[in-house]
C-alpha cells in the first residue's frame, strides 16, 4: 500500500466532514485511565467529546473539543490543505484550551520547515489523517501554561453543560 499516492491526493477525493467523522469515532474509541492512589489499579476516566463547539471568546468554533476527566481540554482543528489558516486557529484556542491539535492529510499540502517549526515552538500538535488508516499522531501538542485560566473554567463549564443537554 503506498500512503501517499501523488496521483491520487487524500485532499482532491476526501472531505473535512469525512475527516471529521472519523475523528468522532477516533475519540469515542479511545480509553483514559488514571492509577488509583490507594489501589495500584487502573481507572478509565470520563470524557466527553463535542464536534463544531463554538467558543465566541476566541471568535472561532472548535471542530473538535475533548474534556478528559472533567479537567483537561483538548481543542482539534481539522483542515484539508490550508496550514497556515489552521495554525492560526489552533493558536487562538490557545488562550483557553490545555492542548491545541491540528489534524490534516500530509498529502493535502506540502507542510514546509517553518511550519513544522512553529507548529512545535507554539506547542501544538499534529495528527495526519490517512482516509483509509485513520489519525497518525505525528508531533505530541505540549500543556499549555499561557491560557487564561478563568476563560478556561467559564468554557470547560460550558462544555459539560452542551453534554448535558
């Protein structure tokens, strides 16, 4: 199987909303455990994910939020080609989010140095989306120390009431 086929781009054949979908299920599937202190042993912790959250205090809307164990929220922005516009939004969801991700085919556009390099100065993440083998984490998103963090519990807040309802 050849990943990246040139002749046939993931990016000219697929969509975001596919790509999205597949983040859905990417996320329902995956588990977070946490050690009992008293015990040694393993807990899975709850999650809660939302698909399109908007997040006015940023003027954006998340493609993806993940809420793990009510505490850490991570922020995913799925784009099929324009690295620089989802650098940006990944970046303005700094100011609230523990971990911004960005989620792109690697075929959709040739993703330069400089990118790469700024991607990992800014602590963001990077998954490469293969249509036909799922999500490939590529560069780990680092906690973000710079958020604000009454921002961060007046949305982490809201997250939990979307879920609710």
């Amino acid at each position: 199987m050849q990943i990246l086929n040139n002749w046939h781009k993931i990016s000219d054949i697929a969509s975001e909303c596919e790509m999205q979908e597949q983040i859905d299920t990417f996320l329902r599937e995956q588990s977070f455990k946490k050690m009992d202190q008293i015990t040694g042993r393993f807990f899975e912790v709850p999650k809660i994910t939302i698909r399109e959250f908007r997040v006015p205090e940023v003027g954006r809307i998340s493609d993806h939020v993940l809420l793990i164990d009510g505490k850490r929220a991570v922020n995913i922005e799925c784009k099929l080609d324009d690295v620089e516009k989802v650098i940006q939004q990944a970046e303005d969801h700094l100011l609230w989010c523990d971990y911004s991700i960005i989620c792109m085919p690697p075929d959709g556009k040739y993703i330069p140095t400089k990118y790469i390099a700024e991607i990992i100065q800014k602590g963001i993440g990077l998954w490469y989306w293969f249509r036909d083998i799922g999500v490939h984490e590529f560069i780990n998103p680092r906690f973000n120390r710079k958020k604000d963090k009454d921002l961060r519990l007046k949305i982490i807040t809201r997250i939990k009431v979307d879920e609710i309802l």
